[in-house]
C-alpha cells in the first residue's frame, strides 16, 4: 500500500483514532487484558451428535479446544485478527451489491483444514447481520460477539480434518477507521463500490481468517444491477445477465491473503495485452478512463521486464491495473492486479504516476507471491516495495537508487524498521527509512548475494506467509556470513548509523 500525502497525517491521528474507536484491536489495547470467555462449550467438549458431523466414527476427544487464549492469532500488532486453529483453503463468495441501498446480501462457503483438535472456530466478522452457518450442508449454533463469529462444530474434530462450512450474511458496510486508524472496507464510490483490506478491513464485508498468515485461493460471484460490472482478483470465468441484474464470476487460483482482496463495482471495461515474457496482463478502468488503458499496460509490461532482471520471473498468473474512483492519495497492490485512483493515474506518466506504479508492481514479488506471517513484519512488504519503487524510478530517469536511499537515511525518525508499533506500520520506517535498511544490506553483502537473495525469497517461499527470522536465515545463508550484527544494527535498532556500509 502507499499513502503518499496521508501517510504523516494517518500516523499523528492514530492515537486519537484508536481510543475513539471501540473496534479497534492495537497490541496495546489488549496485551495483558482480561480475554472474554467464549461460551459454556470450551471447556467441556461437546459429546459427539448425530448430526452431519461423521456417523458411525469415533471422534477422539480434543486436546486443545481453542489454541492459545480464544482470541485470534497473537499477532504482535493486532492479536485478535485471525484464527490459528484453522487454515481456509478455499472461498467461494457470492455477493449481490445493491447500490441505492449501499447493502450486501453475501454467502461465504469456506474449505477449511483444522490444524488442532475443535469443538468451535472463529471467523473475523464486524457489523454485519448473519442469518445461517452450516457446517458440511447442517445448520449450526453461532454467536456473534466482539468482531468475531463463534461457530460451533456439530462434533469436536481432530487436526487434521477437513469441512466445509457456509456463512450467510447481509450488511451495510460502510468503511470505518481501521486498527490503523485509517479508514479501511467497503467504499460507495459515486460510480459504484471499492474495497481497501489492509490490515483489517475485509472482515466489515465478508466472514473469513483475516490475518495474512492464511492465505487462500477464492472464487468470488458478484452480483449488480443490469449495466453494472463488477471486478475481483483473478481471471474472469464468466459473466451472465440474470433477471436481478448482472453476475461476474472471477477466480483466483494462487494463495491470496485477505487484505489483498480486490472487489471493485461499477462502469468498468476491461483491457488486455501481455508482457515480453508471457505474463497476461489485465487492467480494468471505468469508461471515462478506457481510453487511458493500453497505455498503461504498455508501461507495465515494461515495468515487468524490468523487475524481473532483478526479482526472477513474475510470480504471479498474471497482473494488471485497476483505476477506480477512491479518494486521491491512495494505491494498493491487490494481488494480481493493483487498485490505484483515478486521481493518481491519470495519463501524466509523470514521476508521481511512476513512483505509485513501480512500487504496487514491486509488492507482487514482496507481500503478494510472499507474505508477512506476522504484521509486526510489514517492513518484508514496504521496505521492499519501496526500495523496487527507487530501483524503477532509476530505470526511468527520474532518481538513483543511491540519492533516494540517502535522503531516506537522512530522514529517518527515530524508530525501528524491525519492531514497529501499530502507530509506525504504515510510517516512515517501514517504507523509505525500511528501503534504507535494504540499501544497507545490498551495500554490506554485494549486489550478487543481493539480487541472489530476493530471487530464492520469492522462489521458495511464493505461496506462502513468512517472517522476518525467515528472512534473515535465508539472507546469512545466500551471503555465507553471520548476519547478526548487521541486523541488530540496522533493522533492529531505533537509530540505524548514519551512513552506508
Ligand atoms: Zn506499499
């Protein structure tokens, strides 16, 4: 994501904003506090039904009813995001936008694995209105409670098992201040509908695991009114007028983590071309705006060119730009195909419009194909993306990567790249004064082990969720030398040095 000029804003009013909002999950706010009990059922297994669960099988009784205190993963910034005893495999989404009435009507079918033994699980879910769950086709006992949804399993489950389970939901999501402060979900748009995720924003319009330490693949059915498009991530499989209006069916094959969900209604048209190396590119921009499309997938094909010198082959199925009508300021690498304002990316291929392209393409290396595990590890997405933002820049004659990386030294505030606050996630030190952190380890362990080590990053971790420790295992391993003392220094540290190695 980048927030060009709400950036310094968002962060100075985070504070505020976080107390005011009752929703609101900092590490702050809850480390320590009293976790609200779940309900009757977590400390006493419930005793095998006969309902859909597996008749005529014994069912060994759970271990660990619920991993860890009952709320969400521990993640070090916002610990009740998420779920650990689960890991979704797949959704299929269906939602109908009815845009007078700025609702939803939704239905999430979810494939989940549990990785412990459960008599319950919890999808992350805030404002909106559930009517049913089942579990494998039965209906089920829920609760609602604190952003979550409490979903009791017709009989306990081992680690290890499969189901199915179907949340049926209606809403009227409205973008909010997020854990960031910032505000984040669904946005009516005077032409239709957008959604900003990051961090916790898909949560306010659709039931799932949002922490980006589960990643899935996802089919989404979209349903408008007649003459109404509707975009997500991925391919396009089908596209059918029904009598309430239009359906757009995209599918998203690759694991895709939750904030990185596109969903875009309106006056779209859709352009298509491809990079020299085979990458299909699809971009998407209200009518207005068509004209503008070809050009910049010619600008993005060359852009894919250029990272993939540096980064290995794209890693992704295919990509592309998504302009819409948000607020100006604003651009965010949804996976496979990023979302930008019209405002931002307007036909002046300018240094403002080369700076957001470049670094939202960077992110499909750094954040999409390879994602943070923790958000404490944000900097393995900005840092990256900002530093892949310099290196493009330089390709286009508009800065060298060594004066960006200088002036961002130079103005880094206090604070470290490694160990953010909520307050600093989105700051300074995870995007110029981060990128300065990479400029130092290219500088500290040449630029062969460098680009060496982006590529087996993205090459053996694409899929999946990662940390910084990974990070920094895979970094010594590629340089062959003891990193410890460069990381402390300058990853860890509140004031790096001052100059380069
Ligand atoms: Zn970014």
């Amino acid at each position: 994501m980048l927030r060009r000029s709400a950036a310094v804003l968002a962060a100075a009013a985070l504070l505020a904003a976080c107390a005011a909002d009752p929703g609101v999950r900092s590490g702050t706010a809850n480390s320590g506090g009293p976790t609200a009990p779940v309900d009757g059922t977590t400390t006493s297994p419930a005793t095998p039904t006969t309902g859909s669960g597996q008749p005529g099988t014994t069912v060994p009784p759970p271990t660990t009813v619920v991993p860890g205190a009952h709320d969400g993963t521990g993640d070090r910034l916002f610990p009740q995001l998420g779920f650990t005893g689960i890991d979704v495999q797949h959704y299929d989404v269906t939602i109908d936008y009815h845009p007078d009435q700025q609702s939803i009507d939704g239905a999430v079918v979810a494939d989940i694995t549990a990785t412990t033994a459960l008599t319950e699980f919890w999808l992350d879910s805030v404002g909106l209105d559930i009517s049913q769950v089942t579990v494998d086709g039965a209906p089920v006992a829920f609760q609602t409670q604190r952003g979550e949804l409490v979903i009791t399993l017709p009989a306990p489950v081992s680690a290890g098992t499969s189901f199915t389970t179907e949340v049926t939901y209606s809403g009227r999501p409205n973008a909010a201040a997020s854990a960031v402060g910032i505000p984040n979900g669904w946005f009516h748009s005077p032409g239709g509908s957008y959604v900003l995720n990051e961090p916790d924003g898909a949560r306010t319009w659709m039931p799932c695991n949002d922490h980006p330490s589960d990643k899935a693949s996802f089919t989404f059915h979209l349903g408008v009114p007649a003459g109404m498009a509707a975009v997500a991530n991925g391919e396009l499989v089908s596209h059918d007028t029904e009598a309430a209006g239009e359906r757009w069916t995209w599918d998203q094959a690759e694991p895709t983590a939750t904030y990185l969900i596109l969903l875009l209604t309106g006056q779209y048209e859709i352009a298509e071309s491809q990079s020299s190396s085979g990458v299909p590119i699809l971009s998407v921009a209200l009518t207005q705006d068509a004209d503008l499309l070809a050009r910049y997938n010619e600008l993005t094909a060359r852009q894919i060119d250029f990272f993939e010198q540096y980064f290995g082959p794209y890693p992704l199925a295919r990509y592309g730009v998504a302009l819409t009508d948000s607020f100006g300021g604003l651009a965010m690498e949804t996976q496979g195909r990023s979302m930008f304002s019209s405002e931002d990316i307007g036909g002046r291929f300018d240094y403002g419009e080369n700076l957001l392209l470049g670094h939202e393409l960077a992110h499909q290396w750094f954040g999409d194909a390879v994602t943070p595990a923790d958000w404490g590890d944000i900097w393995l997405n900005e840092s990256f993306a900002t530093y892949g933002e310099w290196m493009w820049l330089e390709e286009a004659g508009l800065g060298t990567v060594d004066d960006s990386a200088r002036n961002a030294l130079a103005n880094r505030p206090p604070g470290a790249t490694g160990t953010p606050s909520v307050g600093e996630m989105f700051g300074y030190n995870s995007y110029d004064g981060g990128a300065a952190v990479v400029h130092a380890l290219r500088r500290t362990i040449g630029d062969d082990a460098f680009f060496t080590l982006l590529r087996r990053w993205i090459g053996e971790n694409n899929g999946t969720s990662r940390t910084t420790a990974d990070f920094i295992a895979l970094a010594q391993q590629v340089a062959g030398q003891d990193l410890t003392a460069f990381f402390d220094t300058w990853l860890f540290a509140t004031r790096p040095p001052s100059s380069f190695p």
